[in-house]
C-alpha cells in the first residue's frame, strides 16, 4: 500500500530491503510484509520520480479502474484477480480474469481482504466507472476527496500526480483544496492534546522542506503536520522532492525497516527521529539534523542512511553498480515488485528471463561488462508457500534450484534479504556460501 492517507497509495516493503512494502490491506491476510513493510505511495514506485516517469505499457491489459496499460510510479505493478483470489503466472489457466493497478485497487474505499479473498473488488470497478476524475476527466475514478462535501473524485494514479494531495496511512485522500483538513487520526490525536494554536505565530523558517513520515503514530502524526503548518513546510508522500523522513524508533533507537526508509537511503535523504521536530519547535529555527539522524533498523543493520546522504552528497556510484540481478523462484507479486524497484533505484539490473540470462552468460566477456557480476536471488522467507509443501522440503527444493541454475551459468546465489541489508546497511555484506 487506501482512501485518505496521509501517506500516499501504498505499497510496501522492507525486509533486507523493506519497505516493507507492503500493503495494509493486505496485511490483515498474512502478507509477505512483516519483514518489507510496503509503504504508502503508490510505488511501483520505484520510488523516485514521480508518477510522470518512465512508464512500462502492456496492450494485453488494462486496469479495471483507471483503464490504462500503463504501470507508473502512481500505478504501481498490475495484480490479476480471479474468483476472488490473487493469480500469478499464465493467467490464461483462469477465466473472468480482472486486472488492476496495485495503488488503484488498494486505494479504493470499499475493497478489503478477508481469509485470502478479496472482496467487493466488481462492485467498486462498478461504481467507479460512473464517476469522472476530476482531473483527467476519463471515468474510473473510484478514490473520492475525505472531505463529505467534496465531490472530486481521482484515478489513484492522478491523484498521486497532484502535488497538493494529502495521503493518510487509512487509505484516505484529501484534495488540494481541503489538504488542511484532519484525517480521523489526526483528529484522534489532536483531542487529546491541549489547545497549542492559540497565540502562534506563522514562521517560514522551514519553507524549503519536504517531509515524509514513517511508521508514525497517531499523535506523532498530529506533531509533524502541527510543525509543517507552523514552520511552512510541507508534509509529502515519498517522492524526489522529499527532503526528510520522519521515522518512528524503538527504544534502542532503531527504526522500522521499511520500504518507504529503504528508499530514503537510496535517495540520500535525512532520516530522522521526531525529536528533530521537537527540536526545531521549541528553538523556532531547523536545529542541525546530524544528532538526530536514525542509523540503526530494526534488523540490527547500522549506519544505511548516512552512508546513503554521503553516497549521493558525493556522487559516488550506486550501491548495486555493476551488479545484476535474476529472481528465481516464487514471490508475492507485490512483495517482488518492490525488490525490482529497490534493486533498480540502487542501480543493478534485473535480468527479466531465464533465457536472458542462460544468453548473458554465454557471451563474451566485453570492456564494458568485465566487472559485472550476476547473482540469483532466491525468497528466503519460506512461510510463504503458495504449494503449502513442508517447509524443510520447501527450502532444500528452492535452494538447489538456485544454486543449479548458477552453476549453470557461472554465478552467485543470494537470499532476497541481502538486497535488503545491503541497503539498510549501505554497503554490500560478503555473498553467503551454500
């Protein structure tokens, strides 16, 4: 991963390389997410430009709410459902096949999932195709403005190319005109708190920043639109402007290791603790971020995020120059696209075939190529059985796949949670031995 979030369209990841990804929804289902908690934009995100990127078309499908080929930033990946159940694969095993953006599916009001079902998907399709977004004008739009006396209503997509659009962790939107209107969590928190409004005076001291939560409670929520509001900055999902994510810590300090981070380290951007805000509250200026800036996740990984500012302060090459990546074996779909994207922002290169890859392996070593190394990626996580085979079964079939293949080819085998702690660390750790 959603109506109104102040987050954005979600989507997910963390783990090794979070984010978790990783779709509230979908959680309630058992998703692949305790370890890449899936964020809240819309991601196929890939997280980095914005929806306008660089698209990828399909002609086979389109999406039942927004009626686009196109996956995007904004779209996220496309999902095919079936019988009320996610399918994977040659989806022409199934009849009635619906296809849908993952943000424009996650993001519309009535559809949840319940004991691996999803449910009220045709309905809501149904509904949205009566209603015109309100900025494109092309019918589909099935995610509507929280305010109750606002009648715009968006493609999730749209939505997440407004600038002024405001996302909640609920799935909830508030348009631009009403962006300072409260989310219910927002007005949760704000009840319990007194009256801090009266006698404030507006500063602009923090105009040129973009925040992002993450992970954030309630009232921490409340705190951090309390101090954009008081200080003229603006609170943002995660996007290139971003110039701080504010992350919720334990209390050794570590931070979730989210998709939503993973991405910010990736970035270079500052991820700090809410004591910064506190901090830049009460001196009335922006306090220096360094003794306040998160190092450790929640995996025990340290130092990602200043080795990420330092990467991208210094323009040094990405983490995952040089390196190209084959993932074997079965993934979530959504869980996977996030690792596509993580693995692809840090620069690697995902080989999309098998083919590609038996062909690569094959041809001869060039200038350009003679520092490539290629790794098969397998999923570590082996609770996630779509076979529902014995799990130490499960493990010694996926493994000897993996190493097989490389065998075959010449290369290495690493887990999907080395991508994962390569970036929450900042550097590549030794490829483990089998």
């Amino acid at each position: 991963m959603a109506t109104d979030k102040s987050s954005a369209p979600k989507r997910h990841g963390d783990s090794g390389v979070k984010r978790q990804t990783i779709d509230r929804k979908r959680q309630k289902n058992k998703r692949n997410d305790a370890k890449m908690e899936t964020n809240s934009h819309p991601q196929t995100n890939g997280l980095g430009s914005s929806g306008g990127q660089t698209s990828v078309v399909s002609e086979q499908r389109r999406c039942g709410f927004c009626h686009s080929s196109k996956q995007t930033e904004g779209s996220g990946p496309f999902v095919a459902y079936a019988q009320g159940k996610e399918v994977t694969g040659n989806v022409d095993n199934f009849s009635n096949v619906i296809h849908v953006h993952l943000t424009c599916v996650s993001w519309t009001p009535k559809i949840h999932f319940k004991n691996g079902f999803i449910k009220n998907l045709e309905s809501e399709i149904k509904r949205a195709n009566d209603l015109k977004c309100s900025s494109c004008g092309k019918k589909g739009a099935g995610l509507g403005c929280y305010k109750v006396s606002c009648v715009k209503t968006y493609h999730v997509p749209c939505a997440y190319d407004i600038p002024g659009c405001r996302w909640d962790d609920d799935f909830l939107l508030l348009c631009p005109e009403h962006a300072s209107c409260k989310f219910p969590s927002e007005e949760k928190a704000k009840s319990g708190k007194k009256d801090t409004e009266k006698g404030k005076t507006f500063s602009s001291y923090g105009k040129n920043l973009v925040l992002c939560g993450s992970g954030l409670s309630s009232d921490e929520k409340f705190d951090l639109v309390d101090f954009a509001s008081s200080s003229g900055a603006i609170v943002s999902i995660f996007r290139d402007n971003v110039t701080h994510v504010i992350a919720a810590t334990d209390s050794k300090g570590a931070g979730a290791r989210t998709y939503k981070l993973l991405m910010a380290i990736l970035h270079g951007k500052w991820i700090l603790t809410m004591e910064w805000v506190k901090a830049c509250m009460e001196a009335r200026k922006l306090v220096n971020e360094e003794p306040y800036e998160v190092l450790l996740d929640n995996h025990g990984s340290y130092g990602g995020p200043k080795e990420g500012r330092l990467r991208v302060q210094n323009n040094a090459p990405k983490l995952f120059n040089n390196l190209n990546f084959y993932f074997i074996g079965d993934f979530l779909s959504t869980y996977k696209a996030d690792l596509l994207n993580l693995v692809t922002t840090a620069g690697g290169t995902v080989i999309q075939t098998r083919d590609r890859l038996l062909l690569s392996s094959h041809e001869e070593d060039t200038k350009a190529n003679v520092n490539e190394v290629t790794l098969v990626v397998y999923n570590a996580d082996f609770s996630y059985n779509p076979g529902f085979e014995d799990e130490t079964a499960l493990k010694c079939r996926v493994l000897d796949e993996a190493e097989d293949l490389a065998q075959e080819v010449g290369c290495q085998v690493v887990p999907h949670i080395w991508i994962l702690d390569s970036i929450a660390c900042g550097l590549q750790p030794s490829i483990p031995r089998h």
